[in-house]
C-alpha cells in the first residue's frame, strides 16, 4: 500500500484544531493544526474487564491480539475465538474471546492484576509478576548493516499520521533483506508494537526472520514485547533504559538504539552480530 493510499485511509483518525501561533517578535496569527485522535479503548477477555489503554482508535483487531499476546495470554493468533469492537459513549470497547486452552492463563492473570497503567507495571501485585521469564530468541540471520540505515529512512514514507500531526509513534517490521513487510502507528509506543504484532500473527508473517524498528525510546516493556514474539533485532529511535538492555541480554536478544542517518548504538550482540 502505498503513503497516499495509507494517508487516504487513516485520515479519520486525525482531526483539526485551531490553534495561535506565538511567534519571537510578539506578534500572533490565528491557524490550525492536526492532532491525532487518542480516546480510551477498554479490552476485555471472555467479559471480563481486563485494561484501558489511551490509544488510537485503527486497527484495534490488530490491536487486541498483539496485547494478547504481550501480556502471554495467547500463543498464536488461533488461540482467540472472536474479537467485538463496540462504540461507548466516552471510547471504545474491544472484546475479546478466547479458547477454552487458554481461559486458565486469563483467570491466572487477571488474579494478579490489581490496577492499570500504561507503565506495565501497576497491574501486578508481586515482583515476579512484574519481571517474569523471557524466551529465549533465536540467533537472527546475517543483516548487513547498511539495510538499518535503509530501514530507517524507508519508515518515513509509511507514517501517515506522523506526517500529518507529528505526535504518533510507528512500529515496523522488516525482513532479513531489508523488505518492508508492515508498519503500524498509535500514539502509544507500545500500542504500536502490539498492533504490530497483531498484524503478523493475524497475517501468518513468521517474526524471526527479521528485525523491528520503532520510532521511540526503547523500555524494557518493548524488548519483552519483542522476545515474546520471536523478533531477533530490535532498532529503536531513542535511547534504552538499563532495564531494556538488561531484558535483551537475558532473551539473547539483539538491541540497537538511538538510530539515526549516519550512526547507531549497538546496545546488545549476544550474537556478535556487529563485532569488529
């Protein structure tokens, strides 16, 4: 799909607002801006009331089974038997039904979660709950370096809410060739990569093959959502905290980050990919 078709497409997700530009020499003028839709999207599972997360409202069946997954409710996208998304007066409600396999996993969970956070962290009432085991992901294929770089100049043309409103975060998959096989975007970071995700799994596009890149800071939460869908590198805009780093050398898990045109920081080679 093309920018102008994704622009075409995503652009009821944008609205106008006016605004009064200040500018250095004391004058000011009236004009508009657009600004990204963000409204509260309540998921639950097999009815019960599981998270709200401030997000925009595209690609939410994406959406729903990449937090799914994320939150290791699900092991492939066969696991979730139907998903109802439903308009509420405030925001949107997304539904989600899961296997009976899996209902066990939900039950578990939901006894552990005792508030909601965007952080990741206030859901759960215990410390082993907050940094459970990772898999451990598979060494990733030879990627030449010179196709990060490629990568990071070829997501820009597929941001189309970006482009318009610059406030929305991207997250894009590429293989191990450098093609680009998806890009979603949300205000939220994470929301992206869990639409991501979503997207490959609904999809049937086998992760490890490949590399992510996302256009923000790397926080632990992004690796754990990274090695628990079997993505080997992940390339991220900004800079990690030492918590990310440390949860991708404990998944074996390639790390970039602070990507830009002329230079990036490898933060994690448990492979000795980029060992000179």
């Amino acid at each position: 799909m093309s920018a102008k078709q994704d622009m075409q497409q995503d652009i009821q997700f944008v609205t106008t607002l006016p605004t009064s530009e200040l500018r250095a020499d004391g004058s000011v003028s009236p004009g508009t801006r657009a600004v990204p839709i963000e409204i509260p999207v309540a998921i639950s599972f097999l009815g019960l009331g599981y998270a709200v997360m401030m997000a925009t409202p595209c690609d939410l069946e994406d959406f729903a089974v990449g937090f799914a997954r994320s939150e290791r409710l699900i092991d492939d996208a066969g696991d979730v038997d139907g998903i109802n998304v439903g308009q509420a007066d405030n925001g949107i409600l997304l539904g989600v039904e899961l296997c009976m396999e899996r209902r066990d996993r939900l039950f578990e969970r939901v006894r552990h979660r005792v508030g909601e956070s965007g952080c990741g962290m206030c859901g759960v009432d215990n410390l082993d709950q907050a940094l459970r085991p990772l898999p451990q992901v598979a060494a990733p294929p030879e990627i030449r370096p010179e196709l990060l770089f490629q990568a990071l100049t070829a997501i820009r043309n597929h941001q189309p809410l970006n482009s318009r409103t610059g406030a929305v975060h991207a997250a894009a998959y590429f293989n191990a060739d450098g093609s680009l096989m998806a890009v979603r975007e949300d205000v939220g970071r994470h929301n992206a990569f869990d639409k991501l995700i979503g997207h490959a799994m609904r999809s049937g596009i086998d992760l490890s093959p490949g590399f992510a890149l996302l256009t923000s800071r790397c926080s632990f939460e992004l690796v754990e959502k990274a090695a628990l869908s079997g993505i080997p590198l992940l390339v991220t805009v900004s800079a990690p905290t030492d918590l990310a780093v440390k949860r991708a050398e404990e998944a074996g898990l390639t790390l970039i980050a602070l990507a830009r045109s002329d230079s990036m920081l490898v933060m994690s080679d448990p492979h000795r990919m980029f060992a000179r």
